[in-house]
C-alpha cells in the first residue's frame, strides 16, 4: 500500500511576535488617533500642520508591513493584517459596551460621560474604526503588493527603494481615504481635511525613510533567524482566498 506523505507548513520562530507586535500598533494608534489632535504650531505654505495623535505609532504598522512581506511574502503578511483589523475591531465594540454602560455618581462628577465621548467617542462609536479599517485595507495591500512586485522585477535587490516606493504610494491612499471617512463619519470636522491629509503624508513617509536602516536590521535579522526569504513570484495578489 502507497502511504502519501502531507507536506508540513512551514514553522516560523517569531512569525506570531510580529503578528502581536503590529496588532498592538494598530489599536494603540487607533485610540490615539480617536483621543487627541496635535498641533506643534508649524505650517507648510499657510497650511497647518496638525495632525491626529495616531500619526506617531501608526507608520510603523507600515514598517511591519514591510518586513513581513519581505520575510514571509504576502499571503501571510495579508493574515497578518485581517487579523489585526479583527482585534481593532474586538477592541472598538468593548469600547462602545463601556460607552453605554451607566457610570457611577462619583465618576460622573470627577469625569463625566461627555469627557469620555470626546476622547474615545471616535473608536467606540466606530467612527475611527470605520476610517481605519477602509484606509489600511487599501492602503496595507497597496504597499505590500507594490514590495512583492518590486521585489521580483529587482531579483531581491535595493530594499531601500522597495520599503520607501511602496510606502510613498500606500500612505498616500491611506491617508486620503482615512481622513475622508473619519470627516465623512464626523470625527474630524472638514476644515481639517487638507491639513491632515498632508501632515499625515508627509509625517508618516518621513518616519518610513528614517526608520529604513532599522527595516533592513530587522529583515536581515529575520531572514537568517527564520531561513526565509519569500519572492511572490506565483503569488495571486487578492484581499481574500489563497
């Protein structure tokens, strides 16, 4: 009798570390973005240059997205991302829970249900959410599919230009479409738009060029400790399936 032997996935060492890290950036920044705006006082041509205080955390979710794509490839740099959009999305229904809930008369008088409507109205409403989930889904899978297909057209070579193109294109559409939800869903008043949809920009792609060294530290470490280095090259670039 014939005995077909089952291929065995492939085991990666820090696989789920990176999973956990960016699932944490991606909340964290999320409250952040829900619970302040910043304004260090500088203007571009006029425009202020404020931005949400998620613009400080969120471009390295981008980082991630990068090195995963360059480790692991895209199908599971893309698990890594719904997954992700399901904890934030986990975390904003608990937040809408506590939102209702009645508060206690001592809360009530030292900090009062509008203080947490204005702070954390944005993600326990959905409104943050709504603007996340849209944005880094088309963002996300714009920059890693752009990586993956540069990564085969250069045989592997020049990740400085891989990590920094892709990301100049995805923060683009990322910060466009984020802003446009979060002013559409009313997060964000719409004379704000400009303002952040080019400090966002320029903030997150400069963070994505200075942070470059510590990207390809971080690949090289990767690729050696886990024995891997993906090209997509039969890859079918999708939101959903295989």
């Amino acid at each position: 009798m014939n005995v077909q032997k089952t291929e065995q996935p492939r085991v990666y060492r820090y696989f789920d570390l990176v999973m956990a890290a960016f699932v944490t950036v991606l909340i964290v920044s999320n409250i952040a973005s829900s619970a302040k705006i910043v304004d260090w006082g500088v203007s571009l041509f006029s425009l202020p240059l404020a931005f949400d205080a998620g613009t400080i955390l969120f471009p390295i979710s981008y980082i991630f997205g990068d090195v995963l794509t360059e480790v692991y490839g895209f199908r599971r740099s893309r698990r890594v991302i719904w997954t992700g959009f399901a904890c934030l999305a986990l975390a904003a229904v608990v937040l809408w829970l506590v939102r209702i809930m009645p508060g206690e008369a001592t809360w009530m008088e030292s900090t009062g249900q509008a203080a947490f409507n204005n702070v954390l109205g944005g993600i326990s409403t959905g409104g943050i959410v709504l603007a996340s989930l849209a944005a880094y889904l088309m963002g996300a899978f714009t920059n890693s599919v752009i990586l993956a297909r540069l990564k085969v057209a250069t045989k592997g070579r020049w990740l400085w230009m891989r990590t920094i193109g892709s990301t100049l294109v995805g923060e683009g559409v990322d910060s466009i479409i984020f802003v446009a939800v979060a002013c559409l869903v009313g997060v964000f008043p719409w004379s704000l738009f400009l303002t952040l949809v080019v400090t966002n920009y320029i903030f997150k792609s400069l963070i994505e060029v200075l942070m470059t060294p510590v990207t390809y530290w971080v690949v090289g470490k990767l690729k050696r400790a886990e024995n891997e280095d993906y090209f997509d090259t039969k890859t079918r670039f999708s939101l959903i399936g295989k």
